[in-house]
C-alpha cells in the first residue's frame, strides 16, 4: 500500500510531534503540534495572521502580546477560577517585570531576580505559583518553535517554610465553639445551608449547585455532580466539579434529612407547596443564586453574637465547616479512607496531611482497642 501522505508541508518529527513549513513573500514560518489535527489548525491560523497583517515574528514578540496567544490557547480547557488566578499573578507580578520584554531575549537570571523581589513581599508559596506559571508559559513558547529552551526550567523552587495548610487556613472550629455557633446561627436565612456544610463537609460551591434532584431518598444519597464557580470574566455558573474525585454521592444520615426536610419547609413557605425538582435546595432569600460572599457575611454576624455571649473567637469562612466536619469524623473513629471520598480528595494522602493534626487526639483511643494476645 502507497504510504499516506500527511500534506504539503507537513511532515512528523523524530519526536513524535507533527510539523508545518512554509513560505510567504521570501519568508520561512513553521508550527509545531502534537497532533496532525491541531498542527493544520495552527498552520490554518497562522496563516490567517499573516494575511490580515497581524502576525508579529517570534524574534519581536514581548511577553505581553505572548500572554495573550497562551490565555487563548487554554481557553476552554481550564476553569475559569483557573484562569482569573492566572490573569491575577500576570498582571501584578509577571507583566509588570517582564512583559515588555522580548520572548527570545529573556533570561535566567531575569526570573530569578524576579523571584527574588517577590520573595521580599510573597509567601514562598505564592512566588512558587507565580514563577511556575510563567514556566509554564515559556514552556509552551518552546512547544511553539519561539524558544530553543526554557530559561524559567532551572529556577529552583523557594524553601516553604510556611505553616502548613492543616495550621493556617484548614481551621477547625473547636467542640464547645461548634455548639454555640450552631445555637446563635438559627435566626439567619442559610441557616440550614451552613448547616449542611457542616453535617457534609461539601464545598460551598457545591451545596449551591445541589438541586432537589440529587437528594436520592430512594438510596439514601446526595449526588455532588456539580459546582458554581467563576467564569474568567468573573461572572458565576455552574459546571463540573473541581476534580474528577469530586463527583461523588455522599450517604445521608439522620441529621441530614433534617435539615433537607426544614429547608424544603422554608421554600414551601415562600414559594407555594410546590417544590420543583430542578430547584436549588438552597437559594437566597429573593429565591437568587447562594453567594459565598453573602453565607461568610451570615457567619460573621454570628461570630460576633458568639463574641456577645462571651466566646472570643478567632474569624473563620464557611470553609472552616467541611474542616470542622473532616476533624469531627476522625475524632469519632471514622475511616480515613471513607472521609477521602465523602471529601472528594484524590489521594489518602491529601486528606492526611490536611487533618493529621487531629491524629494525636485519637491515638490513644485505637492504641487501646488494639488486643494481641501472648
């Protein structure tokens, strides 16, 4: 059989990826891709480029106009809470350093100057991110034939010698915090929302999606399938979850079921007895999407009534429930590997290092049930 033909001007590499050469006016341009599909794509658009004036050649493109043609290309294929962190750390800390710059000319020592004016005023944690994103986009600058190779590769990452998640955001509430809070948070209208954070440990963006069709009475299970995030204009939706681990069913118990009865009890209320299947089990009070903003504003009102009453207590977001929830669950002897999948972690050892500070409380206890005979 006649050996297939990819098309003029294309040919694959010795590495696996598919090439593009042509010539314009005198001029030689090539496209790299990983596939044919998208190399004639790129091939196509470039090419579009040309024609209409707006191509710029490799050895003139800044970082800036660079930035631009990445954030189009992951349009699509990262959320959007993903790229408005991404817009963030580029437009306060990566553009304005090296975004003028020409891609080709930039150079090693350039970034770890960078790092190291971030570090005078960043966590360690937050220069790694910022420093793997501009890796990330020069990494790709190389995928599309601009760079030879990537400055940012050899820049170690800083030392975090930071407190651990488990110790600063993961916050639990304590015992005798947890009563009071649940006492005090009665007269608020996410009352039973900010209850079942408590009693699921779902994320908020998640309890906001819930809708009365995945309440599954039949098999006793509430469906996570879903989650409100941002769009990268900033604008909320709904979409799927955070990871694949995150579509999960969580089994209800008899704490649960009551507060989906008392809510279904509060929309009758307001909207009739008639409770639609495709109606958000939690909304606010106009019958609107459930913001965070607006459930850590009913926190804090109950916070300071918390404070009235004579518990100082340190501010926390709803954020702090799904933790108080995982930690009550290991103080009362539940499985580790049972609480990674009612969490929608993706590995045992993410939900360990996040709550192994509630281990030394409940040591003893399992050291003591364990009888061996001799």
């Amino acid at each position: 059989m006649p050996k297939k033909t990819l098309g003029a001007g294309f040919r694959r590499r010795k590495d696996g990826k598919y090439e593009s050469r042509f010539t314009i006016k005198g001029k030689r341009y090539r496209v790299y891709a990983d596939t044919l599909a998208e190399c004639k794509e790129k091939d196509a658009a470039l090419r579009e480029k040309i024609k209409k004036g707006l191509y710029i050649d490799n050895q003139n493109l800044t970082l800036d106009q660079y930035y631009q043609e990445w954030k189009a290309a992951r349009r699509g294929t990262v959320k959007g809470n993903t790229v408005l962190n991404s817009e963030s750390r580029y437009k306060n800390h990566i553009g304005p350093a090296l975004g003028k710059r020409k891609v080709v000319e930039i150079e090693k020592r350039e970034i770890v100057k960078l790092q190291k004016e971030l570090a005078k005023k960043q966590k360690a944690s937050s220069v790694n991110a910022i420093i793997a994103q501009l890796r990330s986009m020069l990494k790709s600058a190389v995928g599309d034939g601009i760079l030879t190779r990537n400055p940012a590769a050899g820049v170690k990452q800083l030392k975090d010698d930071g407190e651990k998640a488990s110790e600063t955001y993961h916050r639990a509430l304590t015992v005798e915090e947890q009563t009071l809070f649940v006492e005090l948070l009665r007269p608020e209208w996410y009352y039973e929302l900010i209850l079942f954070l408590l009693c699921t440990g779902v994320r908020i963006g998640e309890a906001a999606s819930v809708t009365w069709k995945d309440v599954d009475y039949i098999n006793n299970m509430i469906h996570i399938s879903s989650t409100q995030s941002r769009t990268e204009d900033g604008k909320y939706t709904v979409g799927t979850p955070k990871s694949r681990t995150s579509d999960r069913d969580i089994p209800m118990n008899d704490a649960i079921r009551e507060i989906l009865k008392s809510q279904k009890n509060k929309l009758r209320m307001v909207h009739g007895n008639v409770v639609n299947l495709n109606q958000n089990v939690f909304e606010s009070f106009t019958g609107k999407r459930v913001y965070d903003a607006t459930v850590n504003s009913a926190i804090k009102r109950t916070i300071e009534r918390m404070k009235k009453n004579g518990l100082e207590t340190e501010h926390f977001t709803a954020h702090a429930l799904r933790d108080t929830f995982a930690t009550r669950y290991i103080e009362q002897e539940g499985s580790a590997q049972v609480l990674k999948t009612i969490l929608g972690h993706s590995s045992l050892a993410m939900t360990m290092d996040l709550y192994s500070h509630v281990l030394p409380n409940t040591k003893q206890q399992e050291m003591d049930n364990i009888k061996i005979a001799f």
